[in-house]
C-alpha cells in the first residue's frame, strides 16, 4: 500500500510536466524561461518548492534533530536575508531580462547594460555548471536516502528513479514542466509536513508534554548552540548574521531566480513574491518544529544517521498510505529541485558556454538529459551530507554571482575586466574559508560576498578606466 501510495503521487507529477508540451512554443526562449509568461501564483509556489527542496526534508531536520531550538535562527536568518535581497533585488532582474533578451542567469547579468562581456558569461556559467551540478546530485542523494529507509531499496535506486522522471518532463517541456509539477509537489511537500506534525505531537501527547519532553533534553531548548566558535553574545550575534547572509544568497542561485525571471509581468512581482513568502514561512516553520518533535521520539541519536529522521518517523506513527503521501512529500521536494539544476545546468552548457548558442530545441532537450546523467553519476559517487553539499554549493554560487548582482540592480556598471575579478575573488574567498574551517565561525558565503563587493569598488577606484559609472536609472 505503500508503494502504491507513493507511485501514485509520482505518476501524477509526471503527467502534469509532461502535460506542458501541449503549452510549448518550441523556442529556445519558451524552453528555458517559458516565453516569461507564468503567472504570479505558479511562480511563487515553484520557488518555494525549489528553495526547499530535499535540503529542507533531510538536511534541515537532521540539523534540527540535533542542535534543538537553536535551529529556529536559521528559519529567522534566512528568510528575513532572502526577503531584504528581494525588496533591491527580484523586480530589477526581471526588468532586465525583457532589456537583454537573455535566457539565463548569467547572460543577463553580463549583458544587464547591453555591453558584450562574453568572457564573464562565460565565467558564470563555468561556476554555475560546477556547482549546480554538485547542487543537484545532493537532491538526488536526499531522495534515495528517503526510499532507503522506508522500502530497504539499495542507495542507487532513488537517485536513478529521481533522474529518470526528471530527464522525462525537462526533455517534454523544460522550465514550464518544471514550474507545473513545483506548484504541484510544493502542495504535496507542505500537506506532508504539516500532516506528520500533528501526528507526532499526538502520540507524544499533545502540546504540554511534548515541551516537558523537549526541556528534559539537556540543551535541547538553549536559544544557540553550544558548539558556537564565539561564546557569549558574540558568537550568538555572528551565528544569526551568518544565516542572515544565507538567506541574502539566495538571489545568487540560478535556478531560484529563473522563476522571477519567467514571470509574465514585472508589475506583478509583488503577487509572487506574496505567495513565495507566505508559503515557504509556512513550510519552514513546520519543517522546523517537526526536526525537534523527532529528537522526542526517536532520543536514540546515535544509532542512525540523523539525516533519515524524518522519515524512520513516518513509517513508526503514520498508517501505510500516508506513508506513502510522506514519503512523495520528500522525494517531490528533491525532484523539484534537481530539475530547476538541470534546466540551469543545461542554459549554461547551450547558452553561455558554447561559442555560438545552441536554438534548436533538440539539441536543448538533449543536453538536459546528458546533464541529468551526470548529476546522477555524481550522486552514486557521494558520500557526503545532504547538509553540507547543499551549503558548500549555495555559498560558492552566492559569494561569486550575489555582489555583481546588487551593484547592477543598484543602477552601476562596472567594466567586464573588474566584474570577472570580483566573481572569482568572492568565489575562492568562500571556498577558502570553507576549506580552513571558519565556516564554524561564520558561515562562508559572508566574507565571500563581502569580498565580491569590496573588489568591485576597490577595483574600480584603482583602475580609473575600469571606474565603476552610475547609470540615471536602475534597469
């Protein structure tokens, strides 16, 4: 019943993706930004779903599952940072893809003024073809992990199922496919969650005693963690400041924007990003208090991988066919996102990569189905968190893509020469901190950010031909 449960829910996320070829136009354009005609709803419940992702199912509870109520600050840090860089950020972006006429992220960043700086297109685009890529075989990664637990499949099974359906509604109608079956899965995703909530506050006797279990659990309900690198409010102040400039990240991932970008109408950014806001709070605050109900009920921390906690949770409380519902709930998540990486993976391979740009729409299916491929070859190779690939992908592409985009929106224009510097300045800066470590100080995406932009205005102050020149108006 189980299985029939879950199939169920994916075959339907299927037929609609697939669905969407009867609203494709067979252009390149319709292919990677659905012709920038979605409407406002479709584009705020698919951010969601792709923000959220198999992250929020696998990695944040397993996070949450440890640390306790310190959790809470990255629920806080992020969205209030996502929601600040959208006040500057998401209708400017939009304005500017109708003035470049660009199909991806990193075209119409490079080419936000109208001059020709192929060369850092092409730098993007190498950054975001790496990254996403690692992005979206953590997805995938998250997936099997689920169908592990509950059916005792082998790893490698998940990810291949994930790729499959992913591979068959990109290749049928590629972004609009992908925004359909989002709204559809953010739906799932959310019922889910909520669903497997109230059922283990239930069972753990209802609100009273689940909190008398959650104080009993010593530093479970501490307001930080104890493992900060600072003590005191010094180390609280930076840990909170650190998801602030995770959530700020955002507007750096390609395959988040691109849903603002596909949206039909700049004006109606507002009604999206309602709908984006309202639904991820909703989604991220029961992800949240379900990662500390599950430390109540399943206290024996050491004797599984935290990550699988959620759904080692619904297969005890829930009866099979909501298992199933459970259980769709999670792998839509990771589905969700792995094919918004795929479709950005593949408009950077056809778009920005290639000396002459790719516009016949086979060769675009095409060559999201060898980067499907790929994505899953690096998810039978992984043996990392879900947590920490998702991070380690989120801060690269923020450090090197987040500073360029804020001094554009912001009306400036800096030369080609100086916004290539600064792309890989923030993006080894990042990386560096990573691999040394401090990101138990901070987190990564901070200092690398930080250095992206002092670079843009250092450079330019140095460089008197490179200066960067305000422009009357902000595209």
């Amino acid at each position: 019943m189980i299985i029939i449960s879950f199939a169920f829910f994916l075959l339907i996320f299927t037929l609609i993706g697939i669905s969407s070829t009867f609203k494709s136009r067979d252009t390149k354009k319709d292919y990677y930004l659905a012709s920038a005609s979605i409407k406002p709803w479709l584009v705020g419940l698919s951010a969601t779903a792709t923000n959220n992702s198999g992250y929020m199912f696998i990695g944040v509870i397993g996070y949450t599952y440890v640390t306790g109520l310190a959790s809470i600050w990255l629920m806080i840090g992020w969205i209030a940072g996502d929601f600040l860089a959208s006040l500057y950020v998401h209708s400017r972006l939009r304005k500017a893809v109708t003035t470049s006429g660009d199909v991806s992220y990193a075209g119409v960043l490079s080419h936000w003024h109208g001059d020709n700086n192929s060369w850092l297109q092409r730098v993007m685009g190498l950054l975001s073809l790496c990254f996403l890529l690692v992005y979206a075989s953590a997805q995938l990664v998250a997936g099997s992990k689920a169908l592990h637990v509950l059916f005792d499949w082998p790893l490698w099974s998940g990810a291949v199922m994930g790729a499959v359906i992913v591979a068959t509604y990109c290749f049928a109608g590629g972004i609009r496919a992908s925004i359909w079956t989002d709204a559809a899965q953010s739906m799932v995703m959310i019922v889910a969650m909520v669903l497997l909530l109230w059922t283990a506050v239930q069972s753990l006797g209802g609100i009273d005693a689940t909190l008398i279990q959650m104080h009993q659990i010593d530093g479970f309900m501490d307001w930080f963690p104890k493992d900060l690198a600072l003590p005191g409010i010094a180390g609280g102040v930076l840990f909170i400041v650190s998801w602030l400039f995770a959530g700020l990240s955002v507007i750096g991932q390609p395959h988040i924007m691109v849903r603002f970008m596909a949206l039909n109408n700049s004006h109606n950014m507002r009604r999206a990003k309602t709908w984006y806001y309202l639904w991820f709070t909703a989604f991220y605050c029961a992800a949240t208090v379900v990662g500390m109900l599950a430390r109540v009920y399943l206290p024996d921390a050491g004797s599984f991988d935290a990550e699988l906690a959620l759904p080692i949770m619904a297969q005890q409380l829930l009866p099979p066919v909501l298992i199933g519902l459970v259980l769709a709930g999670i792998f839509a998540a990771t589905i969700s996102t792995t094919d918004s990486l795929v479709l950005s993976c593949s408009s950077t391979i056809t778009h920005d990569l290639l000396p002459q740009n790719i516009q016949r729409t086979y060769l675009l299916r095409m060559t999201t189905v060898l980067i499907t491929l790929c994505a899953l070859g690096l998810a039978l190779m992984n043996n990392q968190s879900v947590f920490n690939m998702v991070i380690m992908a989120w801060s690269g592409l923020a450090s090197a893509f987040a500073p360029l985009l804020l001094v554009l929106a912001a009306g400036w224009k800096p030369s080609q020469r100086v916004s290539i510097i600064a792309v890989i300045a923030g993006f080894v800066t990042a990386v560096i901190w990573r691999n040394a470590g401090l990101h138990t100080v901070v987190y990564e995406g901070l200092p690398g950010i930080l250095t992206g932009l002092f670079v843009l205005f250092l450079l330019a102050q140095l460089w008197k031909h490179d200066r960067i020149t305000q422009g009357q108006t902000a595209p």
